[in-house]
C-alpha cells in the first residue's frame, strides 16, 4: 500500500504525510512544484490538476519495496470547475492503476452533485469506489499560514465580514488524523465527516484571545460584504474567489457554522486542539 496525496504544498496534505512518515507507510507528495516544494526528507513529484500529461507521472514513481499506490487524498484546485479535472483524473486513476480508494477534503457546505467538489463526491457514489468525504470546518492555521498572519503581525487587526458569528475552528492536524484513518484503515470508512473544532467562537473571541496570547491588543474589523470583497481582492485575490470566500463570512455571520460534534474524537480517539492551545503553539510567528 503507497498514498498519494495531492495538494502537497497545503495544509493537511504534509501534516498527512508526517503521520504516513512516523507509521513507516509510503506515500507521495504532489504538487505543481513537485520536489522543489516538498518538505526535506518527503518524496514528491510534479502534478497539475489542469495538465493531464502529468497524471501520470504519481503512478511512475518507484517506492522502496515496490508498493503501487492503493488510496489518494483528493484536495481540489482552485477554479471554477475543479470536479471536471478530478472526476477525470478519478476514473483514470482507478482505470489505468487499479486505486481502490479516495478521500477527499471538501467543506462544510459541500452536498452530493452540488456544483464543485459536491460532484466530485456525487462521482464516488455513482461508481462505487470506497470513499471518505472530509467537510472540516475553517481552519485554525488560517490565522497562522496565510495572509491573516501578517496583519495581525503588521497591524494588530482581523478583517472578516463575518459579524458576530460563531465557528468552530479546527487545527489542520486534527484534519489530518481524521484523513489518516481514512485513508489507512483496512476498512474503508464510505461516508462523509463534518470536522469541527471543540469550541464556538466568534471573530471578536479569536482576537480576544490572540490579545491575551500575545500581550497587545487584536482588533477585529467587521466590513460588510462589498468592503470585503474589495479588500481580498486588493491583496490579489481573483474576484471569482473573493466573493466565495466572502460569501462564506456572510453565511457564518448568518450563523451556518454555528454547530458542534464529536467526530474527530471518535475517529481519533482524542479530542480536537482548542484555540488557546493553537495561539500558544504559534506564537511567534505573530510577534
């Protein structure tokens, strides 16, 4: 058994990857920048969703005692119709190389044949390949990996339109633990997960917290949509883009993340990571 996983410059897929790495399971990294972007020590190879001359290239690698890839961690790319690229690279992934199995990260909106990664899902049901779709909810790292970082580093301040809104951030590590299991167990797991973190917060708690962290004030800046949308795309958002990602503030501000459960402890067997923990972890990259 061999894992592949795509997105191998995000998030999850290299926290994935560190925990094939300490369980001796082989695996593959898979990106557009191949090994230039791999962490050191992780095998990569160069993939674009949107090339399919590089399909093929996962399925040529020679792993150590010649295991051939079993299982894929699905993460989407962004454009408009991510599911026309994965459904192909799906079908010749089971056809040409015999996988048995995928696990797709989606979100929290995600529902079978909706438009995007919901067809994706829909595609595993109408052909009957194991599966296990991840709807985690926003990501912890977030605030610690992406363009957030810096304005709280820079200018002390969290812009979002999402109100007062609560959500129930989750650490790309429990993410990750959960898609282990999926993609490891010996017995496929065939349904959908909605990962949420162990807490509701709203923006106005997250500063507040990461004001106690790190000893100064977090201000959180509440914009209303057009403002939003402005200000992603004024950091080089595309604009298709930066109205979904404010689309999705303004739903959680409307209260649709506004649920909790236990997933990722009965998956995992532990609890998933609370905010204060993360901001503790990460301190210093907002100092």
């Amino acid at each position: 058994m061999a894992i592949l996983l795509t997105g191998g410059t995000g998030k999850t897929s290299v926290r994935v990857a560190r925990l094939l790495q300490e369980a001796s399971i082989p695996f593959l990294l898979a990106s557009r920048r191949g090994g230039d972007a791999a962490p050191l020590g992780m095998p990569a190879t160069k993939f674009d969703w949107l090339d399919s001359s590089t399909w093929g290239k996962p399925f040529e690698h020679k792993f150590l005692n010649g295991e051939s890839i079993s299982a894929v961690y699905l993460m989407a790319p962004v454009v408009d119709d991510p599911e026309t690229s994965m459904n192909a690279f799906i079908d010749y992934a089971i056809k040409e190389h015999n996988v048995k199995r995928f696990v797709l990260v989606a979100g929290t909106s995600a529902q079978p044949g909706k438009s995007g990664v919901g067809k994706v899902w829909q595609h595993f049901l109408d052909t009957g390949i194991d599966y296990c779709v991840l709807c985690p909810t926003w990501f912890m790292e977030n605030f610690s990996e992406e363009a957030q970082r810096f304005v709280i580093q820079n200018q002390s301040k969290l812009y979002t339109a999402c109100g007062d809104g609560k959500i129930p951030f989750i650490s790309a590590s429990d993410i990750a633990a959960v898609a282990y299991r999926a993609l490891t167990d010996a017995k496929s797991h065939n349904t959908q997960y909605e990962l949420l973190g162990p807490e509701l917060l709203t923006y106005d708690e997250v500063a507040a917290k990461l004001s106690s962290c790190l000893g100064r004030k977090i201000e959180h800046v509440k914009l209303v949509e057009e403002q939003r949308v402005q200000g992603l795309m004024s950091h080089g958002l595309p604009e298709h883009y930066a109205k979904f990602l404010t689309a999705l503030e303004v739903s959680a501000a409307g209260g649709a993340e506004n649920r909790m459960n236990d997933t990722v402890e009965k998956v995992t067997g532990r609890p998933p990571k609370n905010f204060d923990t993360f901001a503790q972890e990460n301190k210093a990259v907002w100092q």
